[in-house]
C-alpha cells in the first residue's frame, strides 16, 4: 500500500501548480511510495496542460479532470475517492511541500499510526520570506480528537487549527466515518477539519515543519469573494448551516459546543454583511438565492441577529427587501 496520497484540487493555478508539484516530487523517500492526485475543476488557464506534461516526467501522477465545476471541496472529495494511500495530504496547488521532509513524515506515521497527525509550517510572505509557524512544540500525548483540543489548543479557538494542509489524516479513518468536503464556496475545508477532528480517537502533533504555506493576494483561499451573492450565501447561510450538523455527530464537550455555536452566528451575523455592499444585479441575486435554502434558512435562524433575519427574509416582496436593504446600507455608513 502507498504510504502517503497527496490530493490538489486545481482551478486556475497554472503559474503555481508546477512549483508545488516539483516540491512533493522531490523528496527523500522513492517515488514509488506516495502518488499525487491533482484534480482539475474546470479550469480556464492552462494548469491541465502544465499538469500533464508533469505526468510525463513522473509515473506516480494522476490527472482527473471535472465535467463541471463541484467547488475545491468536490475536487477534494473526487481526490479522496481515487486515493490508495494510507495516509491523505490535502496540499493547496499553490503552495508547497518542505524540501527532503517525506522520510522524517514517514518515520512519525509508521511509529505513531494516529488518526490525525498535526506538525507545523512555514509562512511565505508576499516578499519570498519564511515564518516559521510551531504551533506544536514539546512531546504529545495520543488523545481523542476532543480530547487533543482541550488539552493542548484550548488557549486557541478550533478555528485556528482548521487548515487542512498542516495535517495528515488517515485514509481508513476518513472512509470509516464518512467524513466529506461540502460542495460551498467558502470554508469547505474547515466543515472538513472540524467533523475529522471531533470523530478522531487517536490524534496528536510533531514539531517537525513540512509545508510551506505561501501567501499570494489573488488565491482562491484568500478571498471570499465578498461582493458576489453567490460566495456570500456560501460563507455565510451554507456555512453556518453545515458546522451546525456538527453538533448532531456525536455529543460534544460543553467548550467545543460553545465554539461552534460562536462560529455559527458569527458566519451568519457578519458575512451576510455583505449584502449591503453589493451591486444591484448581485442583490437581485442575492435575493433568489434566498429562495433555494429556505429550509436552511429556518434552521439557522435561531442563531440570527435582528437585522440578519431581515436580511434572510425570503418571505419580502423583492422590491420591499430591496428598499430594506438600502435603508440598512445608509445605516450602515451614517454610522461610520
């Protein structure tokens, strides 16, 4: 079995996906051991055609190409589907992987077998320069998922561990319990690490640092997109909706329930914000897309500031939620 499936959901990152590919291939273990999963969603640069001339150079490459666009938590989950590692690393295409840091990876997997392996990372600034980010330092105990966050990440919010691409999950654990991306525009990957973390039984951390997360203004992660209706719905509603499953999993400790409940109404009650901002075409949206989630819109409603229902109030008239609308946005800057 291969130890390691390495899984990059690819849209539109032809001048980073080369990089990141060169770094996982480059590595101190054969290339026999580990495979890389790039799945394309539709992209309309040329990261397909960058991809494959790749796969001529490398055997342990797999393409995958989308017939239509399923958002990077489809991409992944597609990845997931192909994988035959024992171990899943979801890297972002346009960062990258440590030089020579698979064979220490490796050692820790074999000697810990956990659900969830956690280590630290780089931070490249705009600038080409690297931050060294230890999250974890010291020797760690191997605790259930809850267990782990309560004892060594309380002084954090969940949130703050949630990227995915500074862990390695198990492939049989993730299969086991079912544990998909959700097809959002926004935070997929953090409905992902939040349902992977409170399910786990054995996780832990290492101090060894394995990824270069580097900072570029224009990535898919970096921005929400936050005058467009279709992304706002998304990180806020569909968000807010899917962390709120979570707490049907299993029972929680009363902390971890507390932290998801903040993480709902704080989606809820500031992303949906931006619906003030928009362009009229983007609130006409907006507004028809309230009228697809109305169930979802009840189910959260609960959790709604008094000005957050009314921006969610898919039973208005549109030209009456457009003028509610207006007059919330004048508020808005008189306030300022």
């Amino acid at each position: 079995m291969l130890k390691l499936s390495f899984i990059l959901p690819c849209y539109n990152v032809a001048p980073y996906v080369g990089r990141c590919i060169e770094s996982i291939e480059h590595q101190d273990i054969p290339q026999s051991e580990y495979e890389v999963i790039c799945v394309d969603d539709c992209s309309t640069d040329e990261t397909v055609q960058i991809i494959k001339e790749y796969q001529a150079k490398y055997p342990n490459i797999q393409l995958i190409c989308h017939e239509v666009n399923k958002t990077a938590g489809g991409a992944r989950n597609t990845g997931m589907d192909a994988a035959k590692g024992e171990y899943l690393w979801f890297v972002d295409p346009d960062d990258a992987i440590v030089e020579n840091v698979l064979g220490d990876l490796s050692k820790q997997i074999e000697r810990l077998k956990v659900d969830i392996l956690f280590f630290n990372y780089n931070y490249i600034d705009e600038e080409g320069k690297a931050h060294a980010v230890r999250q974890f330092n010291g020797e760690y105990d191997i605790l259930n998922g809850q267990e782990f966050f309560l004892t060594y990440c309380k002084k954090k919010r969940l949130a703050e561990i949630t990227s995915i691409w500074h862990e390695v999950f198990s492939a049989t654990y993730i299969k086991e319990n079912k544990i998909r991306y959700p097809e959002i525009k926004s935070s997929q990957d953090v409905v992902f690490a939040w349902h992977a973390y409170l399910v786990a039984q054995r996780v832990t951390a290492v101090e060894l640092i394995a990824y270069d997360h580097i900072r570029r203004s224009a990535s898919t992660t970096g921005s929400k997109g936050k005058y467009k209706a279709i992304n706002a719905i998304s990180g806020s509603l569909l968000f807010a909706y899917e962390i709120l499953e979570l707490l049907q999993i299993k029972p929680l400790e009363k902390q971890l329930e507390s932290d998801i409940v903040f993480e709902v109404q704080d989606a809820i009650n500031n992303d949906s914000r931006i619906a003030l901002m928009m362009p009229f075409k983007e609130k006409r949206l907006f507004y028809c897309e309230l009228q697809k989630y109305k169930e979802k819109i009840d189910a959260v409603q609960q959790y709604m500031n008094r000005k957050t229902i009314k921006i969610f109030n898919y039973n208005l008239p549109y030209p009456i939620w457009q003028m509610a609308i207006f007059g919330y946005m004048c508020w808005d800057r008189l306030k300022r």
